[in-house]
C-alpha cells in the first residue's frame, strides 16, 4: 500500500512539473512573440527655454512614438542642457555609461563636437547631430575607419537663411533704403557668437543684400542677443534711443529676439513697414502672424518638422546599423506677406 501510494504521489509530481513546464514556455513564447526591441535614445538639447527647440523637441518625441510598433519600441529620453556645456557633457557621459543605442544631441557648444564624438566612438554609439553645426573638420576627420557613417549632421544651411534675410529686404520696392541715400542704415542682433548659425545669418544677410540690391550698407550697431527675446526687446530699444530715425532695418538671427525687438519699435513710435523694417528666422507662430498683419517685413521658415523627423529617421537607421550620410539637409524658405498663411 505504501509502495502504491508512493508511486501515485511521483506521478502526481512529475505532471505537475510537466504542467508548469508546459505553461512557463507557453508564457515565454507569448512574450518573445509578442515583445518589442527597445531601443534607448539619448537626447540632449542645448536649453529648453529655446522657442525653436521647444517645437523641434515636441515634435521629435512624437515622431519616435510614432515609429514605435510590435517589432520596436523606442525609448527616448531627454534632458536639458540648460545652456550649460558642462552640464551637457555630464548628460552625454550618463547616456554612455548606461548604454544607450544613439544620441541626438543639439550642442550647446558645438566646439565640444570632436570630444563628444571621440568618446562615443570609444562606446560605439552613433550620434545624430542637430540645430547647431559641428565645424566641417571635426566631421571630415571623425568619418573614418571602423565608425565612417555613425555620425551625421541634420540641419538646415544657415547661409541660405542669412542670404534669405538679406532678400527679403532686397526685394522690397525701395531695397529697404527709406532715406534714399544710396545706402542702407542697419543693426545686427545676434544669436550666439560661438554658433555656426548665428555668423552665418549675420553675415550672407549683408552679402546677399549688397549683391542682390547693389546698394553700399552701414552698420550702425551689432550686438549679441544670445536667442533670447529679452535681449533682442532691451537691443533694439538701445539702438533706437541712440540712433533713432537712421535705422532703417533691423536684422535679428532669429524671431524670438525680433519679437523682442517689435516692442521696442513700437515703443519708440516707429512704424514696421513704412519707416523701419523687421526680419528674423524661424517662422515662430507670433512671427508668421505678424507677417500677415503688416507688423514684421518677414521671416525664414525653419522647418523644424522635416529637420525633426530627419533625425529621427537618421537615429533609427543608425540603430539598424545602417550606415548614415555625413550630412541631410533641410531647406530654408522666405516667408513673406504673399505667402505667409501657408505657414500659420
């Protein structure tokens, strides 16, 4: 009997082993079948206060859950550099450290690019560039060996946004020169100094002018504004309490501090469009509005949705292993009082 007993209760547990052998590789089969790859992506943006990269980062966080499906999952996590290089570099040393698939990384100094680059080389993880230019050496000379095609720069040509500027005033009836003495009366806020971006614009805005209108230029002011429309509002109202009715255009590197720079001619009592003229870069909302209503000359779209979703794009190949184009443009394009509700 015990014998009987003994053989019953083996059997007993030998199916009950069976039984949750059976449903723990049922389980695992259905979360293999049905479990995506995650892919961890690191962005870091070179400040979050920026109005333009407000835009292109929302925007590249829908893209990547939209790519998101059975197969993959993408992970995105992003961080503010707070426009502070060293604070940056802490978050790019972080998303080494912890592995991450690929970088996307707006710079705050795009100087830092060559170390950054060195030390993703290093891990092996591809970064996507964006928004601010590393210099062409430093991407020349780490597109070699084992890592040639791991980075890519995404982004719009800042001289054709400059050149576009310098059109836009160019093309008005009287080329922007209000007085009529043959030359045209200008002040010049910049973004960063230290950006590609910014001496860009600042500087095919002026050549493209002279060659375009065939007109001499004098600049009255050129001051750094750093992007912030705060000091775009405080530069202009300087520049107009010191030079008042010579100025005949201000060019501003970006919308955000031509917005600022609308309140202080406004204030001054000047009127944009009949005795000063407004030009920016982004196609800000409030910017593309007051393109229609009269009270800015004009602007230059830059297209933060194609540039995001060529990153993101460029991203997903990446962690495909596929390899990636040194560089992807995205053009810029005029916006005036013509076109500009196509762009509201």
């Amino acid at each position: 009997m015990k014998k009987l007993l003994s053989a019953l209760l083996a059997s007993v547990m030998v199916l009950s082993l069976v039984a949750c052998g059976q449903k723990q590789a049922s389980t695992d089969s259905g979360s293999a079948a049905s479990g995506a790859k995650t892919v961890r992506v690191g962005v870091s943006i070179y400040t979050f206060d920026d109005a333009f990269m407000t835009l292109y980062r929302n925007e590249l966080a829908k893209y990547f859950e939209s790519k998101s499906n059975d197969q993959v999952k993408y992970e995105v996590t992003m961080q503010d550099g707070k426009n502070d290089q060293s604070e940056q570099t802490n978050q790019i040393d972080n998303f080494i450290t912890q592995g991450y698939d690929v970088l996307i990384l707006n710079l705050v100094q795009s100087t830092s690019a060559a170390t950054v680059m060195d030390k993703c080389a290093a891990a092996g993880i591809p970064v996507v560039f964006i928004n601010r230019e590393p210099s062409e050496s430093d991407m020349q000379s780490h597109n070699t060996g084992d890592f040639a095609g791991k980075f890519t720069y995404v982004g719009a040509d800042a001289r054709q946004s400059g050149r576009f500027q310098g059109e836009l005033i160019a093309d008005l009836p009287n080329k922007g020169d209000i007085n009529g003495d043959g030359k045209l009366q200008y002040v010049m806020i910049e973004g960063d100094p230290e950006n590609v971006d910014a001496q860009y614009r600042t500087q095919f805005s002026i050549s493209q002018y002279k060659e375009k209108a065939g007109l001499d230029v004098e600049c009255l002011d050129d001051q750094v504004g750093n992007w912030q429309r705060a000091e775009g509002q405080r530069l202009a109202a300087n520049a107009l309490t010191q030079y008042g009715d010579q100025i005949e255009v201000i060019f501003c590197n970006n919308d955000d501090m031509a917005m600022g720079a609308k309140v202080s001619i406004e204030a001054a009592g000047r009127k944009i469009n009949d005795n000063i003229y407004l030009v920016g870069v982004d196609a800000l909302a409030e910017a593309v509005d007051a393109v229609i209503a009269g009270e800015m000359t004009g602007t230059v779209l830059n297209d933060h949705v194609g540039q995001s979703h060529k990153a993101v794009d460029c991203a997903v190949d990446a962690a495909e292993g596929k390899s990636l184009d040194l560089y992807n443009w995205v053009d810029y394009v005029k916006v005036t009082p013509e076109n500009a509700s196509q762009y509201k």
